[in-house]
C-alpha cells in the first residue's frame, strides 16, 4: 500500500506541472483519499485495540464460561482487522485459550484460519505453529496420519532454528511415532528433541522426552537404556523441581515394567511399591494407583510369592470401576484367570479369561482381544483351538494394520521433504521488483519442470534396472534349474538302464530254467512252477513300466519354467492341507515365450497361491496352463470362502497380480462371491510381449 500510496503522488505531481491546471481537483482527490485510507487504517486498527482489551480480560476471569465467551468476542472482532503480524499475533494467543479451555473444535477452525493468513503473507514462523496446533488437534482426536503430517510441515520450518520450537515439535512427532509402534523412527525423533531441549529449562518437556526415550528402549528390548532414561526422567522432576508427584509414580511404574521383562521381579515389586507410597495418589489419580497395583501384583504372581493374592488384583479392579476408562479392566482379568490357573482354578481362571474377552470386545481395542484370547486358549482346553484361531486371526490383522500404518506414515514423511522457505515481509517496493518476481518465478518454474522431468526419467531408469534385475534373477533360477534336471534325468536313465538290461535279464533267465524243470516227475512241481512263473511275469511287468514312468516323466519336465512351476506346485500339496489338482498343457513351446511372461506368470501363480492360503481356507485348488499359437492362459481356481468382488478393497496381493497382468498387456478376470469360492483367469498375448521385449 505505502509504493501504490507514494507512486500516486508522484504521478500527481508530474500531471500538476505537465498540464498546470485541474491542480484544485487533483489536490482534492488525493486529500480524499488519504483520508480515506488514514480512516481505514484508523478502523484496522481499532478491531486490534478491541480485541487485547477482550484478551486481557481473560487473564484476569477465573470463569471458564466468562473467558470463553470473551475468547469468542476476541475471534469475531479479530475477523474484521487486515492481515498483520498484530491479527496473527492475536489470533495465535485466541488459538492457546481455545486449547487451554479444551474447546477443539474451535482451536481447529482458528489454527486453520491462521494458517491461510500466514501463508497468503508468507510468515513462516506463524506457518510452523499452525501446523504444530492442527497436529495437536489430530492427535487429540487419534487420527494420527494427519497430526502426524502436520508435525512433519512443521518440523521442517521449525528445523531452520534449532530452537525450543524445533525440539517440542519433535516431540510431538516422536510420541505419534511411539503410538503407531515405529519405534525406529521414534527413537530418531526423540533422540534429537532431546538434544535441543536438555539446552533448556524446560523440564516438563524434557521428563516428557526421558519417559518416551525410555518407553522406545523398552519397545526394542533394550532394556539397559529404557532403565538409564527413566532413573534421567526421575532425576529431572528433582531438578526442576516438578510438583508432579504423578510424574515420579509413573516413571517408578515403567521401571518396574522394565523390571518385570527382565524377570528381575525383586527390583520391579521395589518400584511399584514406591510409586505407591504417596497417599496422594489414589485419590488424584485412582487410573495410575490401579494400574500400578495390578502390575505389583502380577509381578507377585510371577515370583510365586501369593502373599496378598488376589486381593492386590480385586483391589486394582476396585478403582478402575471409579474411572471412565474401562477397557484396562481387561488386563486384571487376564492376570486373575492366570493366578487361578496357577494354584489349580481351573473354573475360576476360565471364568475370568471369558470376562477379559467380554471386557476386550467392548473396548475394542486389538492388543487386549489378542492377550485375551491366548490366555482363554491357555486355560480352556475344551474351546482352545477356537481361541487359538481367533487369537491368530486378529494378531495377524493387527500385524497388517501396523505395517500399512507404517507405510502410510513413510509416505507422508517422502511427500513433505520439500523445504518450506522463508519469505520476509517486504514493503516499499517498486515496479521493478515486480517483473524481477515475475522473472525468478518463471525461472523456478522452468527449474522445477526441469527437475520433475529429471525425476521422473530416474524413475524410469530404475523401473528398467528392475525389470533387468528380474530378467537376471529369472535365468539363474533357470539355470540351476537346469543343472538339478540334467542330473536328475540322467540318474532316472541310469535307473532304467539297469532295470531293463540287469534285474529284467536275469529274472528272464530265471523264467526259462525254472519252464526247464516242468518236465519234472514231482506231483506238486508243475503247480509250484506255474505260480512263481505267474509272479514273475508281474514283476517283470512291473518293473517295465516303473521304467517307462521314469522316461516320461523326463519328457513332462524338459523345459526348466515347467520344472520350477511343477516344484512350486509340488511344495504347496506337501505344505498346506489343500488339494491340488494342476495340469500343464505339453504342447506349448516355452522357448518362443520371452521371459518377462515366464517372470510374470510365475509370479502370478506364486501370489495367487499365497492369498489363497492366508484369506480363502479352501480344500482344493486347480491350476490350469494351457495355450495357443497366440495366447497363454493361466487359471488359479479355490473353493474356499470368496469375497465380494464389487465391495471389497483390492489388497496389495491382488493389485500386484493386476499390475503383472497388465506389463503383459494381458487381460484378468475375477470371479468370486461368498462361499462359493474364487476364479482369475489370466490371458497373457504371446506375440505383443514379444514385440515390446524387442523394443526395450
């Protein structure tokens, strides 16, 4: 506004002096003017003025409803004001009151409003903090991908300081990290926050950081370093002189844990009867007290010292009751089914697992339904293998749930490397700096187009390398392939030989000297020979044609591909419980199918096997492969369990069978529904695949 505001003066003046008159009109206008812009900037300025008086009459209220409604007055009189570092300023301090007053939804809306005016004027200390607060939001709200990418953009900014901001972001970061079980990541990211903020005094943070350092440790089983961060965490509350008596209980309690691990149940029953051994404690926070009583008694439980079992359990059960959270009830009942089992309750200890399946399926919380469902298959041996299978099945659902978690939270970590660069608020320019703008914008566009293009022939590059190194990989397979063919069809034509011309001779000897003696005057010899002639001609036939079946079956696996197929088939009859039933079509000429088919098809087969041994619990299973002059087919058909296919998501298994189809520029079909099994036929053009071999 100031360049435009001097600019028009200029202006004016050169047309005063060029035409020397209309000067009484030219002096009103610009009078007119800068009043109108003094009023506007006088009106700005006042919904400022408002809005502090609003904000500092929240300091002085002990009223969480008078310093709500006056945080809401500040927020829509704020509305009115021109974007400035003072709104941002304000609306940062209107963002902490929304936190401190738990209204999240609120804090949500004004963090994103901030963020939209700190980007529209470039201010990226107020970009940083945006993100940080919509990160506090989503973590609150346990949508953890999103309150992690917000850390991750604010991390980046924050990153250029190195200053307490940096390390509490990464904090952040570490904890959601911590949360969705990448404790690799975690230790990295809290690691660094704790270099930064041991520089501080802010112990709060720091205990905070000790307390996750110690929990990744401990994740990692590497038990001496989770124990040197909690004795840490311990030592910050008495130098900074925290008056968090809840702090040392909880630090206390995850020794004890740490303990228990490493069945060194003397120092772990130690620590959990010091945190215990503040009154304070049940009363301010009867979750902790109970949690730490049930882990004391467990640890009992766990050294044979029954002293005060299972009242110690009871008791723990007693003040989870007077707590919203309920679902850690389960943990005590797994821990009272145990004790019972152990000192021969067998009614009391199923009883109790049953009521920690009960307790995990309300909570619905993945861990607790697993530790649930082992413990009822431990004590329960009548229902134990139905246990034992749900147990499983949710233990390998949680298992995938966790790697695409951590997959998801890899990407976003990728998708935000770029740097977030600084832009200063920058006034009196003139119209020369704009076309240098325009200049370096067009400069940095052409940069990035000459990157993305750089990228994305990278990209390309590497797709060719692998799709060589599959090549490579193929004909090694081969290769060895057909050295284990070649001596093993050599030792069946050995065999043979010596079936044919050595036992097949001598037993026709046999044959002729014992058909000598029927001239013999024994009554009972023209029968006895009669009988070992019938049996030796059946030996002599058996023996043929266990010869034959050695020569064919050298002629079925003559071509390495088939081999490795038939072995692949051959391993799943001898390792999974299903039938199957393959047939591999002879007349097709492998020799004229180039490999990347061979690599695809194989792959196909090898991944079609798999899903249907993890997901479709099927009792047989038909491969067939069979061709033409123009086309391969493959079919891999199950009787098992199905799926809708219009509904259900294509996991990557499946996606992965498409894609291998579609580099073959083959077609795939899919057929399935609920309990009637599943079908994919894959139609794979031989002649296309040919062509675009030869291309690369």
């Amino acid at each position: 506004m100031k360049f435009f505001t001097g600019f028009f003066y200029i202006y004016l003046l050169k047309l005063f002096f060029a035409l020397k008159k209309n000067y009484l009109l030219i002096f009103l206008t610009l009078f007119l003017f800068n009043c109108n812009n003094h009023e506007d900037k006088t009106s700005k300025d006042n919904y400022i003025q408002k809005t502090k008086i609003y904000l500092k009459k929240i300091a002085t209220t002990n009223s969480n409803e008078v310093a709500l409604k006056l945080n809401n007055t500040a927020n829509i009189t704020l509305h009115n004001a021109k974007n400035s570092s003072d709104k941002r300023e304000n609306l940062n301090q209107i963002i902490e009151n929304y936190f401190a007053l738990g209204e999240w939804n609120k804090y949500k809306a004004s963090s994103q409003k901030l963020l939209k005016l700190s980007e529209s004027s470039g201010d990226s200390i107020f970009i940083a903090k945006s993100h940080r607060y919509l990160g506090n939001y989503y973590y609150n709200e346990n949508v953890l991908d999103s309150s992690f990418y917000h850390y991750v953009k604010s991390e980046k900014i924050y990153k250029n300081f190195n200053d307490l901001d940096y390390g509490i972001v990464l904090l952040k970061k570490g904890v959601v990290q911590l949360d969705v079980n990448d404790f690799l990541g975690a230790d990295l990211s809290l690691r660094q926050a704790y270099s930064i903020l041991k520089k501080t005094e802010d112990y709060q943070r720091i205990y905070a950081t000790l307390s996750s350092l110690g929990s990744v440790s401990s994740e990692l089983k590497e038990y001496s370093r989770a124990i040197f961060y909690y004795q840490k965490a311990l030592e910050t509350i008495k130098i900074g002189k925290l008056q968090g008596y809840q702090e040392e209980a909880n630090s206390l309690n995850n020794l004890g844990l740490v303990y228990s691990d490493l069945k060194d149940y003397k120092k772990a029953i130690a620590s959990y009867k010091k945190a215990l051994s503040n009154d304070k404690l049940k009363n301010q926070n009867p979750e902790l007290y109970s949690i730490i009583i049930d882990n004391l008694a467990y640890s009992k439980l766990k050294s044979n010292n029954f002293a005060n079992l299972p009242e110690l359990f009871y008791n723990s059960l007693k003040y989870k009751n007077s707590i919203k959270n309920q679902s850690s009830k389960v943990v005590v009942y797994i821990h009272l089914s145990e004790y019972f089992s152990q000192i021969k309750d067998t009614a009391k200890a199923i009883e109790f697992s049953k009521q920690a399946i009960e307790g995990s399926k309300k909570s619905n919380i993945p861990i607790f339904k697993i530790a649930a469902f082992k413990q009822a298959a431990n004590v329960d041996k009548q229902k134990s293998a139905k246990y034992s299978d749900e147990y499983i099945r949710i233990s390998d659902s949680l298992q995938i749930a966790e790697r695409n978690s951590k997959d998801r939270f890899s990407r976003i970590q990728f998708e935000t490397k770029e740097i977030i660069q600084q832009n200063d608020v920058l006034e009196n320019r003139n119209r020369n700096l704009l076309y240098g703008f325009i200049i370096s914008f067009i400069l940095v566009a052409l940069l990035f187009v000459v990157r993305a293009q750089r990228a994305r022939t990278r990209e390309l590059l590497l797709k060719q390398a692998q799709q060589k190194a599959n090549e490579e990989i193929f004909n090694l397979m081969m290769s060895q392939q057909s050295i284990i063919d070649e001596s093993r069809n050599k030792e069946k034509k050995r065999l043979a030989q010596d079936l044919h011309d050595g036992v097949l001779g001598r037993m026709f000897g046999l044959r002729l000297n014992l058909d000598s003696l029927n001239s013999s005057t024994d009554p009972d010899a023209p029968q006895k020979r009669t009988e070992l002639l019938n049996e030796l001609k059946t030996i002599e036939q058996d023996i043929r044609e266990i010869s034959h079946d050695l020569n064919r079956e050298k002629l079925v696996l003559i071509n390495n591909f088939v081999s490795i197929v038939h072995n692949l088939l051959e391993e799943q009859k001898s390792s999974h419980d299903a039938e199957v039933i393959y047939s591999i079509d002879t007349s097709i000429n492998w020799d004229k199918i180039g490999n990347v088919i061979k690599i695809n098809m194989y792959r196909i087969l090898q991944e079609g096997l798999q899903n249907i041994n993890k997901y479709a619990n099927a009792n047989n299973i038909n491969v067939e492969i069979s061709g033409n002059s123009e086309n391969v087919y493959l079919k891999i058909q199950d009787d098992g369990i199905g799926f809708d296919v219009n509904k259900k998501s294509k996991g990557i298994g499946m996606q992965n069978m498409i894609s291998r189809t579609n580099d073959c520029q083959g077609i795939i079909e899919i057929t399935s529904a609920k309990g009637k099994g599943t079908k994919i036929i894959i139609t794979v053009p031989i002649e296309t695949k040919q062509l675009i071999e030869e291309q690369a």
